[in-house]
C-alpha cells in the first residue's frame, strides 16, 4: 500500500538526519530521520512513533493498494527492496500526475 497526501497532516520542521546518525537509528530501528512535526495534542511531535492528531487544514490523502510482493527464498534481499521501492514510487508517480 502506498499514501499520497498524509505528509500534510502535519508541519515537520526538522528532518532529524543528524540525530537519527547520532543515535545509529539506521542499524536497530531502519531510520534515516528523526523528525520535529508541529502537530496536535503535543505542540511538537518528536520522532515517527508518537500518535497526533492531524492540523485542522482540509487535506486529501489517496491509498493505493498494490499487489502482493512474491519473494523467493533464493532473492537477495537489496534486490527484493530494490524492487519493492520501484514498485511504490511508480504507484506514488501516478497517483501525484
């Protein structure tokens, strides 16, 4: 499934490249950020974990779901997420055309 739309339901005003290096979030948690989101109840919204309320702007989110992802026992992983993002950004593409 992909989702076009969602950033707006919240003003990030940090991407967190820095910290997420700081705290070698890449290798236990697979992040490359750590955000700072203005959002609802908390003000700021630290990280992607905590739950908010989206702002109270009217925005348009748009889902797609894809099919499924066949991976076989014998692909190399890098290659199956390679594909895998090919797949979404195509999706993400035609839904923002």
């Amino acid at each position: 499934m992909v989702a076009a739309g969602a950033h707006r339901s919240a003003y990030i005003f940090w991407e967190g490249e820095w910290l997420a290096r700081r705290l070698r979030m890449q290798t236990w948690a697979r992040l490359e950020r750590f955000p700072l989101a203005l959002a609802l109840p908390w003000g700021i919204a630290p990280g992607p974990w905590l739950p908010y309320l989206p702002l109270p702007l009217p925005f348009a989110v748009q889902l797609k779901i894809l099919p499924p992802v066949h991976v076989s026992r014998r692909e190399d992983v890098t290659r199956a997420g390679q594909r895998v993002q090919v797949m979404m950004q195509r999706a993400l593409d035609g839904m923002l055309t």
